[in-house]
C-alpha cells in the first residue's frame, strides 16, 4: 500500500502542477489555493446566498456533497498534502468571486456544477472497494483530473481579459468541452469495479488526453470555418501590402521630428486620456502617408493594438463602410504580439454578429461601426491611423470621419490619428474632439534634406561623373530642400526627373533654374515630352490621356495592347508582345503599382486636365481616343463568334485578348464620359459613329431578345446627343445598359445554362463565355506547377492574377486572385446577399449581389487649437536644425533662435533665406536681425533687404518693413527701379489689405523716388490690381502732388495713353480710367500704325454689361463716337474699309445693357456734357 500510496500521491501531485501550468494569470495560482477545507467553502456558499440574495445556488449542493465524499476518501486512502485538496474548493470560491454580479455567467457556472455533480459517483459507496483494491484507488486521480479540467476551462475564461464582454459569445462555444469532460466523468465511473486492472486505467488516461485534444481541435476548426466564412463574405480590404511598400521606399532619417513632437508624445501616451485625436495636415504631396507609414510601424512595433487604412484617391469607389470592414478584420486578424485568447473571443463575437444579423453586417455601416465598437471594447487599448482621408469623396469620408469619432466617443480606450489636407469639412467634424494638429510642411524639411541627400548619393554613385562634376551637381542639389517649401513630391518629382535628363549641360541647365512649385515641375516634365521626336511626344500624350481619363484603373498589360491597336481599323491588326515602359516614356508622374499604372499623385491628374496651359492632354481627344480604340478592337477578327477553340487558346497565349475585358465592360462609359467632356455645341465626332456603326455590323447578336418591353431603364441623359445622330447607336447605348442592368449576380461564364446572352445586343457574352473556358483550361488548377505550364507566360501578359471570377457581374471590376482556392472562396460570396428591405418586393427574396446593384433597385423603385509647445533639442544634426529653427520663427522664439545661431552660417545659402523670409513675415525685429546677423556673408550681399521687405508687407510686418525699406533702395544704389523683385514689391504694396502698410509703403517706395512713381502709372502695376477698393485707392494716388510732379518727368504721353487703352479694354474699371484721364490723357488717344482704334471703338467691340458702362462713361467724357479706322485686306489690297464705333457688336447690343440705342446713347451723353453733369 505504500508503494501504491506513493505512485498515487505522485499522480495528484503531478495534476496538481498540470492544473497550474494551464493557468493563464500566474496571479490565480494563489487564489484558487487559498481554501483548504470544505467547511470554508460552506461557510462562503452561505455568506454569499445572504449577500447577493441568491436562493439557487442549493443546485450546486449536491456537487458540493460529492467533492466533500471525494476528499474524505482521499484523506482516507491517499497520504496527499493539504495543498492538493485546497484545489478541489479554491477554484470554487473564486469562480463565484468573478461572477458576482453578473447574472447570466453565475447561472452558466452553477448549472455546470450541478450537471458535474449529477455525474460524480457517490464515493461514499466504494470504501470497501477501495479497502481491496489499489487499481481502483488509482481511478481517483482522475475524477481530480476531470474537475481540475472543468476549473482551467472556467477559471481561463472568466480571469480573461474583458471577459465580461466576450462571455455570451465564448462560452457556448465551451459546451463541447464541458461535455466531454462530463463524458469523461462518466467513463471514469465505470472504472470503480474489482475487475479493473492497469490497463484499463492506463487506457482511460489516454483515452481523457485524446477526448480533449479532439474537442479542442474541432474547436479550432470551426473557428478557423466561421472566419473564413465571414472574410469571404465581408471581403475586407487589408491594407499591409500598401504599408510595406511604404516603408521599404521611406528614408530611413524620415520621420524623427514627428517622434518628437510633444503633440504626438501625449496622443500615443495611453496614459493621457486627454489626448484622443491627432490630425497630420499638410499640403499636397508633403508626405503625409509616408509620415502615417512611419506611425503605424512605430506602435506595431511597440506591441500595441494598431489599425490602419491608407486611402487613395485611386480607388475612387471607396465607400465608408469598407473602412470599417477593414478597421473589423484588422482588428480580429491581430498582430504577432497580440493576445491568441483574446482574438478567439474576438473572432467568437464577430461570428456571433455575422450569424444574428449579416445583411446589417455586410451593408449598414452604423452596424459596422458599432460592431467594431464592442470589439474595441474587449481588446482594450488600440490606435487607429487613417490616411489620406481627403482623397476619398467628400460625402463618403464625412460618414466614415463621423462613425470613427462615433467609436472614439463609445470606446474610452481607443485613440485617433488621421492624415490628410486641411479640409474645411474635415476640420469641422474633428473640431468637437478638439484634435492636436501637426502641420507636417511645417516641420519636414528636415526629411526632404535627408531624402535629396541620399538620393543624390545613390545616383552619382551609379553614373559616371568625375569627382569635380558630382561635386558641382551636388551643390547645385543643396537649394531642392528649401525650394520644395515642405512638398516631398516636388522634390521626388525633381530629382527623378533631373535623373532622366541626357547629358550633363541638360542636368546642369535644370539644376539652376529648379521649378517655382510643383506646376512648374510638372510643366517642365510635358515641355520634355513635347520636345521629343514627334511620334514619341504623340505616344506619351496617348498614354498620359489613357492613364488620366480611364474610368477604372488601367493595368500596364492592358494600355500597351491599346497603343498597339490601329485607329485606322484593320481586322488583322497583330498586337505587340512587349510592355511599354511608361516611366521610361513619360517620366517621373507615372508609376507602376503591382500591375496597375497610375499617376504618382493626385495633383498631377489635376494639373493636366484642369491647370496645364497648353492643353497637352485633353480630356475629350483622350476619351475620343479611349472610347474609337475600344470599339475597333471589339471589332477584330480574334472576336469573331465563330472561331475555333484551338484559336482562341492561341489567341490568349499570345496576349491578344489582353485589352478584352477593358474594352468590353468600358466602352459605354468612355463613350458617355466623352459625352460630359463636349461643349454644349458639339456633335460627336464622325469617326465615333463610324466605329459604332462597324461594331454593330461586326458584333450584333442575331439572337437578340429585346427587354425593353418588360424592364426598362432610365435613359442615359450624357448619351442623348447620339440620338440624332445615329439612333441605332443610340438604341445600342440603352440595350447595353439595360442587359448590364438586368445582371443582379446570377450569370456566370461557365454555367451550361447560358440562355441570359440572348438578352446582349452584342456576341461579346458569347466570346467571353468561350475565352473563360479556354483561359481556365491553361492555368494549373493547385499551388504547384506542371511541366512547361503556361502560367508564367500568361502572367507576362495579363498580370499576376490569372484566376478571374465566372459571374460577369464582376467582370468589370476584373475581380481575380493569386490563385485557385482564393477563387473558389470568392465565387462562394455570389449568394445575392443585398436584399430589399421592402416586403412586398420580389427582390426582398431574390436579392442582389452586390450594394450598387441594390442602391439602383432603391432608387429606381422605392424611393480651434491652441499654440503648440516645442522641445529645444540639445544640439539637434542639421536635418532636425531647420525645421526646428523654422517651428521657432513661428513662435517668435526670441532667446531660443539666439541660442541657436551659431549653427545657422552651416546651413545651405538657400535654406538661410528661406528661413529669413519666414521671419520677415510675422517674427520680431530682433529675430529677424539676429538670424540676419548669423548668416553667411555671401547671402548678406545679395538683395537680401528686397526679401526682407516683400515678405514684410506680405505678412503686414510693420516694424521689419519700416526697417528694411531703405535699405532696398541702398542695395540698388537708391536710383535703380529695375529689378523684378522690386517689381513685386510695388504691385504687392499697391494690392495691401493694410492701410497701415499701404501708408508705410507709399513713404519708403514713392516719396522723392521718381521713378518708382512712374511705374505706379505702367500697365503692369495696374494690372495686378483687381479689386474695386484698391482701384479707386490707386486712383486717389495719381492725384497726389508728388505724384504729378515725378510723372511730368518720367512718363511719356504714349506710356499714359497706351496705359489708358488697356485700362478700358482688358479691366473696364471706371475708376482708373478716369483716374488716367483726370492725370492728361487723350480720350480718343490712338496707338502709332494704321488700324489702332481708340478706347471707345475697342470698347464697343466687347458685349458685356461692364463693357457697355464704360462706354457711357467715355461718351460722357468726350470721346469721339464717329472715330474712323481704315483697313485693307491686304498690303496690296486695292480697297479700305472703313469702321466706326457704331458698326462693331457691342454698340448694336448695347440698348440690351443701358436702354437705349447707340445713337440714343451717343446724343444723351452729349445733352450731358453740354448740362455739365459730372460723369
């Protein structure tokens, strides 16, 4: 007996150790070991019925009675330590302890008791077995087994972290388990018999082990079923490719400043409850998701719960909801360091949503959001960092900007970071959290320093420029930083573009002159492209067209394939094989992203279409373009309805069909874009009629059943000008648009009912119906590949992923996958989840597959921060100096700047001004003289005061202007009023806000200098003054004395009369003109030549309102309206024509404005001038 009484102390000894070990929270150990007798377990069952009231907790009295006999029998037959026993009741105390309070968890922990005890034998009733047999003893080990089993299980779950929340979706999924343990029990029972014997004691503890690891494992695999239901359903987009690219293209010294930043500091502090939102403002292109990037990757890193999304204008379909499915997935996905219990019981409740509601789930995106609510809840602290907010539709980010504010207001221990321009809407919703704003043009500097001088580095590395030329091109470098004023893009933009130049004098020349801003950076790249050989300047323009205007994303594959097609139409038109290199082609605005080519920014889409003067791409040419394109290659030979199948595979090996699925989904949309682009007055162009006329020959389904009769479409408004052109174009947009309509997700390309085709206009449903098949029968069905598969080749032409989706409801979204499995989990989504919430509506049952189709049907059928502190870094590297003597300029620090000068001669030339001028804007007189004082001695010889003084009167700077306006005027030797910056220093003045300012420079600028008053009379002066105010201000100047006095000297008559011309002609501006008029000027003054006309006639030729008033006002002060110009058709033409005021459009039209003739007109001013009333 005392060998068996050893083995058995050792086995409840080792499954005391077990029990322990599978504790999560080491703290419990003690807890669950605090209890060592079953009179102290009584005692707290009763003290805890009379507190809490509770009268059903006698259901656990026979569990209890059953434990009591258990450790009696112990005690009895097995010599075992009072820690041991202390398990059978510790657990039982705290496990009440954590449900106190919380209704439905006390009844789910009594109910088990009760089923447990239920089974446990009456040990009581096998002493006297026990007594005879020592293999019957042994089964005792493991009924202590089986309830240490039940307390892990319970005591895990209820210590968990927020395990309150998660309880109703967790614990069901226990009941296996607890069942098994209870099937354990019951087994166990039948070992308490004479005839046992070690095998079958041996048998049962291997057969415990194995009941155990089979629940836990079907546990996991239906967890594992449940997620990949719901992902599949929800089809969330995850953003860690676009977060991975972004690092590894980041410098590595990009960023640091924004470490430091006290604002930031606070916010990703948990401990500062205060600081919740942080909002990264910056200009376009700043850098802003690089900056996000860099956040994101810090906090993951830091082992805290981060979600992410980096927004694109790109993905202009982007809607609010799909925000948070990403916030959702992320969240439940986890990271590496994140809590595995945790994201179980996470995953548990997000099943749970998916099972009570998925339609909610899957469409309403306050269900969403309040889902990720209680997610939230449970996971404890998270950052969530959403980038590039403004590039999203304004109506879309305000809904997702509203629910993230929504979850931060429900959710204490959430905080938000946001990235994006400073949107008016933007600023108005996020101003009730009161964000900490980080302006990062403001600060990056520092990163645009170190990103030019790593760059730089790596590309003269590569060339092979001698030492003296590197060092050349390197200095003619150091200004890009401070030229970029806080834009990355423009210095990216630079560089790549500098990089491309051919030959040293091409880089040298672009080098000395950097670009003014990022238009001009652009400008420079289309002058580039304009001055190509003209078959090359024609071919980027196509492309930067195509790239521009597409209404979907364009893959590489697909725009090299157009470019090859032949506008002129031939049925045998052979396509290239290659890829063209667009960034070769076009330059540093375009990049490739997987296989997708896309402008680098969304700036350069705007600067082409909206800003670029010359018209280098126009958005109707580019969708003519598109749209003539699309349709003579839906009309080649390789679509023909009746080729062969070995044809076709051929065709799709060679990459002809690469443009196919474009072309075929597209056409309609380019066609109506193109529509929107016309004016008014236009009418489609000829050659588009006559690719649709030839598309209709070539493609018109025979076997056409017309729909119209029994579901008809809203007419498509954009698309009526076809109408009298061609109606059967016309007809062919509404057939089209109605089969597209009529698709809600049940078609696919390889179902043997194909009897939906019938309802295309066209044969294209029955050639994508055969290129399905043969496209599938050439790709490797499972991960491995064959021998001499055709996978690789087939990737070269149309991208990484090859398997497309079969219902054609996602065609035109080119819906494809990596590979087989991702396409089968997908195609499992097409069960028309949308559903309409009108009962009466057949689609109520039906349903839709995707949300746009179901917001048709509905449509269609039911109707101020405060300033931020700074950190004075000890001896900061010039990459962090500048930014941080910039972020002092703005707070007017004083002693700091002061302190900080001495490295301020170290910095580039071009940085030591810019930083200057920041100073001139708003600073103290002191600070701008002590950084003045501390600068190079080459940058004090240059006009450095004019700077000074321009910025001074931009930023309404008093006390700077006063004290640098002499000083312009010693640097020009007093005399000079020639440069161009002083230029701009006078139209500035002139156009000042401030009476002050205007008064102030009027006193250094025009007093006793002549010839700056002569230049307030020149044309250019006058006309950079467009408001009416300042007009009349000017006006008042030209009667000053002095004014008059210098004017007599320096202005000749013809200067003044020239002046008043186009004062009349180009501004209309009463004020001035009489203002000039009032200073000598001939009314009727003509310029020298045969064909000038005076003011008046060259008013009368103009229609407007404003034009006919000036005319009243110029009659009315004399001007002669029957004032002759001669012209001859030519230099030898025998006849003159003679013109008068009264022939020309605007005097014919002018009773339209005044009420009267021009005859009237003319004899009622002069009734006027006789009266002597004033003009």
């Amino acid at each position: 007996m005392d060998g068996a009484n050893s083995r058995l102390s050792k086995a409840f000894l080792n499954a005391k150790q077990d029990f322990l070990s599978s504790l999560k929270d080491p703290a419990l150990v003690k807890e669950v070991s605090n209890i060592t007798s079953v009179t102290d377990i009584y005692n707290f069952v009763i003290e805890f019925q009379k507190r809490n009231g509770i009268k059903n907790l006698s259901r656990i009295h026979q569990y209890l009675d059953r434990l009591k006999q258990y450790a009696s029998v112990i005690e009895v037959f097995i010599q075992v330590k009072p820690d041991v026993l202390a398990l059978i009741w510790g657990p039982i105390k705290l496990l009440l302890q954590l449900a106190d309070n919380l209704i439905r968890p006390l009844i789910a922990i009594l109910d088990t008791m009760a089923a447990i005890g239920d089974k446990l034998p009456i040990f009581e009733s096998y002493s006297q077995l026990f007594r005879e047999s020592d293999r019957v003893v042994d089964a005792l080990a493991l009924f202590y087994r089986d309830i240490l089993d039940f307390y892990g299980l319970a005591v895990n779950l209820f210590s968990a972290k927020r395990w309150q929340l998660v309880f109703e979706s967790v614990w069901p999924r226990q009941r296996d388990k607890i069942n098994a343990i209870i099937g354990n029990i019951e087994h166990h029972c039948l070992l308490l018999r004479e005839e046992i014997n070690l095998e079958h004691i041996t048998h049962a503890y291997k057969a415990r082990i194995t009941q155990l690891e089979k629940c836990q494992q079907d546990l996991e695999f239906q967890e594992r079923q449940e997620f990949g239901q719901i992902e599949s359903y929800i089809s969330p987009e995850l953003y860690d490719n676009d977060l991975d690219k972004l690092l590894t293209s980041a410098s590595n010294r990009t960023g640091r400043w924004l470490q430091k930043e006290q604002a930031f500091t606070e916010w990703s502090n948990f401990g500062n409850t205060l600081a919740r939102v942080i909002w990264l403002q910056g200009i376009p292109g700043a850098g802003k998701t690089y900056l996000a990037s860099l956040v994101v990757d810090s906090l993951r890193q830091s082992s805290n719960t981060t979600l992410f999304a980096f927004l694109s204008y790109k993905k202009a379909n982007l809607q609010s909801i799909s925000i948070m499915h990403s916030l959702l997935f992320q969240l439940v996905i986890g990271e590496k360091a994140f809590d595995e219990v945790l994201k179980k019981d996470l995953r548990a409740m997000l099943f749970d949503k998916f099972q009570s509601d998925q339609r909610n789930l899957k469409s309403n995106t306050k269900f969403a959001r309040q889902t990720l609510t209680e997610l939230l809840k449970c996971a404890g602290p998270t950052y969530i960092v959403i980038d590039g907010l403004d590039e999203i539709p304004e109506s879309e980010r305000r809904i997702a900007l509203n629910e993230l504010l929504e979850l931060l207001r429900d959710t204490a221990e959430t905080k938000l970071f946001v990235s994006s321009r400073a949107e008016d809407d933007i600023s108005k919703i996020l101003k009730r959290f009161k964000p900490s704003i980080i302006r990062v043009d403001d600060k990056n500097r520092g990163c645009i320093q170190a990103y030019v001088s790593e760059k730089t580095r790596a590309w003269l590395e590569e060339s092979d420029f001698d030492e003296k030329i590197c060092s050349e091109i390197t200095g003619l470098l150091s200004s890009l930083p401070s030229k970029s004023k806080g834009m990355f893009l423009y210095a990216r933009v630079v560089m790549e573009n500098i990089q491309m130049c051919f030959g040293l004098e091409q880089i040298k020349k672009e080098l000395r002159a950097l670009p003014e801003n990022l238009d001009d950076a652009y400008s420079r790249i289309i002058q580039r492209l304009d001055s190509l050989p003209p078959s090359l300047t024609e071919l980027s323009r196509r492309v930067l067209g195509w790239i521009g205007c597409s209404p979907t994303p364009l893959k590489i594959q697909e725009l090299s394939c157009a470019l090859s097609v032949n506008s002129s139409f031939d049925r045998q038109t052979s396509h290239a094989e290659g890829l063209l290199n667009v960034v070769r082609l076009c330059g540093p605005i375009v990049e490739i992203s997987g296989d997708y080519v896309h402008l680098v920014h969304f700036t350069v889409k705007e600067y082409l279409i909206c800003r670029q003067a010359d018209n280098f791409v126009q958005t109707v040419k580019a969708n003519l373009d598109m749209a003539k394109t699309s349709l003579y290659y839906l009309c080649l030979d390789i679509f023909d309805p009746e080729i062969e199948p070995h044809q076709i595979k051929e065709n799709i090996l060679s990459g002809a069909y690469r443009l196919y699925w474009f072309a075929s989904t597209q056409w309609v949309e380019i066609i109506r874009n193109y529509a929107i682009s016309l004016d008014d007055r236009s009418e489609p162009d000829d050659g588009l009629i006559s690719a649709l006329s030839l598309l209709l020959q070539r493609r018109e389904n025979t076997g056409f059943q017309d729909s119209s009769d029994c579901y008809s479409t809203r007419p498509c408004d954009e698309l009526e000008i076809f109408n009298s052109k061609s109606l059967r174009a016309y007809k062919l947009f509404q057939q089209t648009l109605r089969f597209w309509h009529l698709d809600t997700g049940s078609w696919k390309l390889d179902d043997e009912d194909d009897s939906w085709t019938t309802l295309d206009p066209l044969t294209l449903s029955n050639t994508a119906i055969n290129m399905f098949k043969e496209f599938q029968s050439l790709l490797c069905p499972e991960k491995g590949h064959s021998v001499n598969c055709h996978c690789h080749r087939l990737q070269a032409k149309y991208g990484k992923k090859l398997f497309r989706c079969k219902y054609t409801i996602c065609q035109p979204q080119q819906t494809a996958f990596n590979s087989k499995s991702q396409f089968d989990a997908h195609c499992k989504k097409h069960d028309r989840p949308y559903k309409c919430s009108h009962s009466e509506c057949e689609f109520s049952s039906i349903g839709f597959a995707s949300k746009s189709q179901l917001t048709k049907h509905l449509d269609k059928c039911h109707l101020d921060t405060p300033p931020r502190p700074i950190h004075l870094a000890q001896d900061p590297d010039l990459d962090e100096y500048v930014p941080l003597v910039s972020d002092l300029i703005e707070l007017g620090r004083e002693k700091e700047i002061k302190a900080l000068s001495g490295h301020f001669k170290d910095v580039d030339i071009a940085v030591q001004k810019q930083l200057i001028k920041e100073a001139a804007v708003s600073s103290s007189l002191a600070i701008v003289t002590t950084l003045l004082d501390a600068a190079a001695t080459s940058l004090k010889r240059t006009r450095i005061h004019h700077e000074i003084a321009f910025e001074s009167i931009k930023g309404e700077n008093l006390d700077v202007l006063n004290w640098a306006g002499p000083r312009v005027f010693i640097e020009v030797h007093l005399e000079d009023g020639t440069s161009r910056k002083l230029q701009e220093i006078m139209q500035l003045g002139v156009n000042s806000d401030s009476t002050e300012i205007f008064h102030m420079w009027k006193k250094h600028f025009l007093h006793n200098r002549p010839k700056q008053f002569a230049y307030v009379a020149h044309w250019d002066m006058i006309s950079s003054v467009k408001d009416p105010l300042k007009q009349e201000r000017l006006a008042k100047l030209w009667k000053e004395r002095e004014f008059r006095a210098s004017l007599a000297g320096h202005a000749e008559e013809s200067q003044l009369g020239s002046t008043f011309r186009k004062v009349v002609s180009r501004t209309s501006s009463v004020v001035m003109a009489k203002g000039l008029l009032e200073l000598g000027v001939d009314v009727d003054f003509k310029e020298p030549g045969s064909g000038q006309k005076t003011a008046l006639h060259e008013c009368a030729t103009k229609t407007s309102k404003k034009a006919a008033k000036m005319t009243q006002f110029l009659l009315l002060s004399g001007a002669d309206p029957n004032a002759v110009v001669e012209t001859r058709p030519g230099p030898t033409g025998p006849n003159i024509y003679i013109r008068t005021p009264a022939s020309e459009p605007g005097a014919q039209m002018i009773k339209t404005h005044l009420g009267m003739t021009w005859d009237e007109l003319v004899n009622w001013a002069k009734e006027q001038r006789q009266l002597g009333v004033p003009k």
